[in-house]
C-alpha cells in the first residue's frame, strides 16, 4: 500500500502537469456550464420578450367586419393576460392575394345553421404565424365561452346544466416526490455524464499519454509490480473523475439556485413543502453510489485506452463508449421505467433510476443495496480484466485494434497467420449486425428460416476468414482426434458445470419472467418443424459452427496472443452476449467457460462439438417432450428447488467438476500456449 500511495501521488502530479485536464475539470464545470445555462436563459427570455413586444397581422376581408368585431372586443379586454399584440386588418377582396402573403393569420367566416365556422390559415413552420394562431385559438375559445354562458342565462339555465357530474383529483405526491421524479432523471443523467468527462481525458493521459512520451517502459522497470503500477494509475484517475462530478453539481446547484432566487416569493409557499432533511438522509446512499459509478466508468475507459498507440486514436476508441454510457444514463428520464430487482442487475441504467428514486424520497434501501454491490461487481470484474491486461506486453506494445490484416491482400499474407485483435473485432461486429439486421429480418416473417440463416453465416465467417488469411486451420481450431480419457473427463465436467448452471438458470428465469417467456415463445416457433429439421439447426449447426467461431477462431486466436484465463473469459462473455436474451446471459457464459476449458485441456474442439449437441438435443427434448423428459430428468423440468436440491446439486457440481478437470489435467493432451502463436 505505501508503493501504491507514492505512486497515486506520482499520478496525480503528471495528471495536474496537463493543463487541459485542469482545464476540463476546474474550467469547464466552473465556467462553461454556467455561461450555457445563463446564456440559453438570457436568449429564451430574449425570444420571449421579442413576440410578446411584436405586432402580429390578423387578415381577412372587409365584408366579415361583423364577424371579427366581437373577436376584437374579447383581444381589448384579455389583451394583458393573452401577451401578444395583434393587427386585425380588413382588405377588399381585390387585394386578398397580397394580404393573405402579408399577414401571418388569415381568417375566414361562413355563417352555419348553428352558429359560425371560423377558419385560421397559418404556417406552422413560421414562428410567427404558429404564435399568432395560438393566440388567435385562445380569443376563439373565450369567444365560445362568453356566447354559451349568454345562452345558457337565456334560456334560465347555470353551467351546471352542462357539467351534471364534477369530478376533483386529490394528488397524495408531496412537493418533494413531485420535484424529484421530474428532475431526477435528468440529474442522474448529468452526474453519470460529469463523471464520465471527468475520467476520460486522465484515463487516455494516464495509459495512452505514457505510451507517447515513451515513459511506459521506465516505470515497467520500476522494483513495483504491475498491480501496483495499474492501481494507482486507477485511483488518480478515479479521484480526478469524482472531484470533476463534485465541482460540476456545486457549479450546476449554483447557478439554479441563482437563477431561482428572483423567483422565491413566488415559490415560498410550494418550495416550503420540500422535506430537505429527507434528502440529507440519502446522501450516503447517493454517495456511495457516485463512487462505484466512477469505478466502473473509469476502469472501462482505461480499458480502451490502453490498446491506442496515442491519444488522437484513443479518443476515436473512448467515442463509442461514450456513447453507450450516456445512453444507459437517460433511463431516468423515461417516465414509465422504474428501478426494480431487474433493472438493478443492469450497470449505470441502475445508478440513473436510483438517483430519480432518491430524489423523489421513494428510496427503496433493498434496490439501492443491489445496485451499489452490482456496479461493485462490475467494476471490479473490469479492474481485473485492466490488470490482466498490464501484465500481458502484447498487448501494452501491440498494434492493438489497427492491426487489420483482414483487409491485406492474401497474397501479402504470410502462411500460418493468426487473426489478430482488430481483425477479430471486425467479425463479431460483422456477424452480430448481420444476425440482428438480416436473420432479424429474415425471422421476422420465419423464425425457423432466420435461425438456419444465423447458423450458416456463423459457421461461413471462421472457415472464410482462416482460409483467407492462411491460418493453420487445424492447429487455430484444435481439430485433432481425441483421447478417450479426454473424453470422459470432459463429460463429467460438463455434468458438475450443468449442475451448477441449471441452479442458476432456474434462480434468473424467476427474476426474468419476460425474458424467460419471449425465450419460449421464440423456440415455440421452431418446435413445430419436423423433428429431424429442429435437431439439424438446433443441436447440430451450432455444434459446429458456434465451435468453430467461439472456440476456435475467437479462443484459438486469443491463446496466440494472452493469458489462458483471459482468453477463456474474452470468449466465453462474447459467447454469452451473442445469444442476446438477459435470461441466458449468464447461464450461456459459464457454459461456454465449460466448452473453452474442455477445449483447452482436452486439446480438441471435438470435445466442445460433442458437450454443445449434447447440451442442445437435452434442450430440444425438453421443449419437444417436456412428460417424457421429466420422467428421465426431473431435475431438469422443476420451475424452483428445495434446499435439500440444492444443496445436492452443489455437492454435485463440485465433485463432477473437480474430478474432470483433473482427469483432463492430465490427458497430456493440452493446447500449446499463448507464446507459440505464429503470426
């Protein structure tokens, strides 16, 4: 801890040496915002203040002068409360196509049986004529008004002859929750965002910066070890992130309250009715929940930073993190999206509707607990991804994401070549976007056709992108004939794996009903092919082709590069992600854990092909025939477990997997390490 302290402080001071950092954490919120904020007040004012101060022209043709008199008559008497000035202009009907270019309202009358029909021409994309005809339609209304009440005291009659039935609505909402549910969102927007500007320009100065100005290699030979040298980059980073936050919501609070003070008279009896102590009782909630959002948001930026070779690049890389994070951060402002125990699973959309439900005093300290340890989690998960990260030189001193050798000529290529980073990156987004556009499309009229497209296309890509850069297909995608002893081992580690799988699948599938249904409504569809179809592109395709995508290309591709364990996690989360339901997310995830570490320890992907088929012709069985399986497998049809299940399911995982890991462990078999990678 005392190195990481010295080295915090050495942070801190390169971070404080840059002058647009400063400027971006002290400048910015101190100045920028406020003038934004004055001078968009000043300007509105100013707009305001201009229609209210111009005469508009109201057109129409001599002849309806009786028509128009008692208009202007109700303009004389309501013109203070109305706040606009109008031109009533009678014209011949000979100069009517000039005065209708001229005026900003024309009107036209025609006399009815029951009354008159007022016609208003305007243009709703001119301010002025869209004003005009606003005010115009108020005059009508108290026009309207006065006639029916003349009417109705002629015929001896009150208004209540019209409205038999009254009808008051009590708002039990205190000013407080009032307040807090219209501005809460908005607010949580803006600190997510400050937090995010705050941990941006350090983070790329930090990691990127270094690179540079070629300091990276003398602190790599410093007597530190690189978590500490990454921990205390975090920490400055972290520390400038939530002073910048700070400084902007006093900065902010500030101008408001400056703003508002001309207005307090009027607001003293409502403003009294805000419960201020209510709100300083969640301080430490919204304190705590500021900290593990800078966490996370600060870990993430390191992250994509780390991979740029400068800033101009990092910064093209923080963009689309930007992005996403300001889009998770408007949640709050959506009115019918509430934070509850599935939305408090989801990282920054939680903090967002955790602000807006403290600021409406509707604090629920159950929700708030789940989301501060979930954004907790998160960040730490991504810490350890950062610090994995700075122990591996490949990827301090790579090329990083602009290596794309795809987009090389295949003559240019030399034999043997390892897809790299970039060129991975290029086909995931490539097939997820064709998944989510094209099979979208194509299922969107069959589901059943959507799912075969997906599944070609997700088996073409590996085999066209390998072939193309002359990768050693057997060796990348670990095709060797296995052992019988790798055999065993890998099925009873898949049956400790799906133990403890099917416990958490169970747990998630009562927490995400929706999910859950949409799931089976989805594979509804696909159930009612003939059987032999559904077992071909359900069990079988993706045996095969989402082998040889995620544990061949994308896991093979990785070992040549990282760490066993960081290439295992990479491959599985992206495994887990590109089955798109929040359902599966994480049961799919442990599950391509499971088939990445048969993979690897068992040295073929055969072992994953055969775990893969197994694990969907169970699933397919189980929808097909739900009696009979239960019969066979009752565990598996059971909605809930006692603990007594549990308890045994645990006790199974447990052994299974600590048996076949140890029987794979030893099949001298294992992939060759990350080093041997060719590229």
């Amino acid at each position: 801890m005392k190195k990481i302290g010295i080295l915090v402080k050495k942070e801190i001071m390169e971070i404080l040496r840059d002058k647009k950092t400063l400027i971006i954490m002290v400048v910015v919120p101190v100045l920028l915002y406020p003038l934004i904020i004055i001078a968009m007040t000043v300007g509105m004012s100013m707009m305001m203040q201009a229609q209210e101060e111009k005469t508009y022209t109201i057109g129409y043709r001599s002849q309806d002068q009786e028509y128009v008199l008692p208009l202007e008559e109700i303009y004389g008497k309501n013109q203070e409360e109305l706040e606009c000035k109008l031109d009533f202009q009678g014209v011949p009907e000979s100069d009517e196509e000039t005065a209708r270019e001229e005026a900003d309202v024309w009107l036209s009358f025609s006399k009815e049986s029951d009354g008159v029909h007022i016609k208003a021409d305007y243009h709703s994309t001119n301010q002025d004529s869209s004003y005009a005809e606003g005010a115009l339609n108020d005059i009508v209304d108290l026009y309207s008004e006065k006639l029916l009440a003349e009417n109705l005291e002629a015929q001896g009659l009150s208004e209540n002859f019209l409205h038999p039935v009254t009808y008051e609505a009590s708002d039990s909402a205190t000013m407080s929750e009032t307040v807090g549910m219209s501005m809460g969102g908005a607010i949580g927007m803006l600190l997510i965002t400050m937090i995010l500007m705050g941990a941006f320009y350090p983070a790329v100065d930090i990691t990127t910066g270094e690179k540079e100005r070629g300091t990276l290699e003398t602190l790599l030979t410093l007597p530190v070890t690189n978590f500490q040298m990454i921990m205390s980059k975090y920490i400055a980073v972290s520390l400038f992130a939530c002073v910048t936050a700070v400084i902007s919501l006093i900065s902010l609070s500030g101008v408001v309250f400056f703003m508002m003070s001309g207005m307090m008279k009027e607001l003293a009896g409502e403003m009294g009715q805000i419960s201020v102590a209510g709100y300083l009782g969640c301080i430490p909630v919204l304190l705590a929940a500021m900290i593990t959002t800078t966490m996370l948001i600060t870990a993430i930026c390191m992250c994509f930073c780390i991979f740029a070779k400068s800033t101009k690049e990092a910064n093209n890389y923080i963009t689309p993190v930007m992005l996403v994070v300001m889009f998770a951060s408007m949640a709050g402002m959506i009115p019918t999206v509430e934070l509850n125990y599935k939305l408090a699973l989801v990282p920054l959309v939680n903090v967002s509707l955790l602000i807006k439900q403290v600021l409406s005093q509707q604090l629920d300290l159950a929700l708030a607990g789940i989301t501060i340890v979930v954004n907790m989690a998160y960040g730490v998960i991504v810490i350890w991804i950062l610090a994995k990260m700075y122990d591996s030189e490949d990827i301090l001193f790579s090329d990083g994401f602009r290596s794309f050798r795809i987009f090389q000529k295949r003559s240019d290529i030399k034999k043997g070549t390892v897809p790299a980073t970039g060129d991975l990156l290029i086909c995931m987004v490539v097939i997820l976007l064709a998944m989510i556009y094209i099979g979208g499309m194509i299922g969107s009229y069959d589901v059943f056709a959507g799912t075969v497209f997906n599944q070609i296309f997700i088996f073409a890509t590996p085999v066209l992108v390998t072939w193309y850069m002359k990768s050693d297909q057997p060796r990348l995608f670990s095709i060797h004939r296995p052992k019988f002893k790798a055999v065993a081992g890998s099925v009873i580690f898949y049956i400790g794996m799906f133990s403890f799988i099917l416990i958490v699948s169970t747990i998630l599938s009562q927490i995400f009903t929706e999910s859950t249904q949409n799931v089976a409504a989805t594979f509804e569809e696909i159930m009612k092919q003939p059987f032999a179809l559904i077992i071909l592109v359900v069990a079988v395709m993706p045996a095969i082709g989402e082998e040889l995508l995620f544990r061949g290309l994308l896991l093979g591709s990785l070992r040549a590069k990282y760490r066993v364990g960081l290439s295992i996690v990479i491959s599985s989360v992206v495994f887990g992600f590109f089955h798109m339901s929040l359902v599966k997310l994480i049961p799919t995830t442990l599950l391509g854990v499971c088939f990445a570490v048969v993979v690897t320890k068992g040295g073929s992907i055969f072992l994953s092909m055969l775990l893969h088929f197994t694990n969907n012709l169970i699933s397919v069985l189980s929808m097909k025939y739900p009696e009979k399986t239960g019969e066979l497998f009752p565990f598996m049809m059971k909605e809930s477990f006692s603990e007594a299940e549990i308890v045994v399911l645990v006790v199974v995982a447990v052994v299974c997997t600590t048996v076949g890991y140890w029987i794979l462990r030893g099949n001298g078999q294992t992939m060759t390490d990350n080093n041997e990678g060719t590229e």
